[in-house]
C-alpha cells in the first residue's frame, strides 16, 4: 500500500508539473487512487472492531491526531505569513481567504471551491481532498455501525456507488454548466465513489465468499 500511495504521488505532482504531457495528463486520477486506499485502510481499522464500545472514541481520537494539528498549524502559518509578509497589492486580491478564512478550519473547502470556481486555482486550492476525506471518516463509521454486517455493508455500497454514477451522469449532462466541471470534481457525494470502491476490495480481500455469492 506505501508504495501504491507513492504511485499515487507521483501521478498528481507529474500531472500537475507537466499537465500537457499525454501521460501526465492521466496524473489526477492520483486523487482517485489515495480515496480508493483510504476506503480499504479505513474499512479495514473498523469493521472488525465493530463490537469495541471505544471503536468511534479511538477511531475519531486517532484521525484527530493524526491529521488537525499538523493542517490547523499550516493554516495559521499560511494567514499569518500572508498578513504580515504581503504587498499591499497582494493583500487586495485577499478578499476571497478573508471572507473564508474559517471554513478551512472546518473541513469545508472543497464546498468553498465549489461555490466559487474563479478560485478554485488559488493558492489553498490542493486542500480541497482534505476536507472530502475528513468529511466522509465523520460519517463513514457510523454508516458501518448501522449495518454491521458485512453482506449487509457490500451490497448497500454496490447500490451506493450505482446510485452516484447515475447521479453523476445526470448532473453533468442535464444540470451543469459544461465549463463548471470542477463543481463535480470538489463534490464530496460525486468523489465518494472512490472511496467506496475501497470498501469493496477490502470485503472481497477478507471474505471471498462474498464476491462469489455475488457473481
């Protein structure tokens, strides 16, 4: 799995380095592949402790730790250097990180981003993954705690992952603004299928006797 995370590293920077390059260009699906890694490593850390009472207390206690500190101390380092270091001209184009400043501190940027496309190349604009994987671990336990059961898990995440490529499909093609991409791409209920994805290889890897139930 480290080293799929680092060919998954490599595909978003190249792709971000050298987005004219044919090969490059297939560089963003890196994103798809670190919500594919995190449903399996997630899936993995709860789904057997299902019956631990603590489970949600380590579970929350643990990405808290692993993740806020580190993100919030970039956040402050990020505002603060900007305020203290910049121009005035730079600090005129500042109106959009003033006026949001807080959501990026509640894992909301991706929304951000989403609701305001002219911004959405900025300088912030990489933290958009951050808050669709920190949305989906608040709810993704307690999806897992109210099914339990694994036959139970896989097929509801099979119905959910149709359910958002038909949603997906529909809102691209009758709703969007073709030039508006980027409000499906920041999504977090258009990315989750990803993730879910993730889901499905770790149930299929620990129990094959689903997967040929299904087939």
């Amino acid at each position: 799995l480290d080293g799929l995370r680092g060919i998954a590293i490599l595909m978003v920077v190249s792709y971000h380095f050298f987005p004219e390059n044919i090969i490059c260009n297939f560089g963003w699906t890196g994103v798809d592949l670190f919500f594919v890694l995190s449903g399996f490593l997630i899936t993995g850390r709860l789904l057997p402790y299902l019956n631990d009472p603590k489970i949600l207390q380590r579970f929350y206690r643990n990405r808290f730790l692993r993740i806020v500190p580190l993100y919030f101390a970039f956040l402050m380092i990020f505002f603060t250097s900007w305020f203290l270091l910049s121009s005035a001209k730079t600090l005129s184009s500042f109106g959009f990180y003033k006026a949001h400043w807080w959501q990026f501190f509640l894992f909301m940027q991706n929304w951000v981003f989403a609701n305001n496309i002219a911004e959405s190349k900025t300088h912030l604009q990489h933290l958009w993954s951050v808050a669709v994987e920190e949305q989906i671990y608040l709810l993704f336990p307690l999806f897992l705690i109210l099914l339990r059961n694994k036959t139970k898990v896989f097929y509801a995440v099979i119905c959910m992952i149709i359910a958002i490529l038909i949603s997906r499909w529909y809102y691209f093609n009758f709703v969007l603004e073709k030039e508006a991409y980027l409000k499906i791409y920041l999504n977090t209920f258009f990315r989750l299928d990803s993730f879910l994805c993730g889901v499905l290889v770790y149930l299929i890897y620990i129990d094959q006797v689903i997967y040929r139930k299904f087939l």
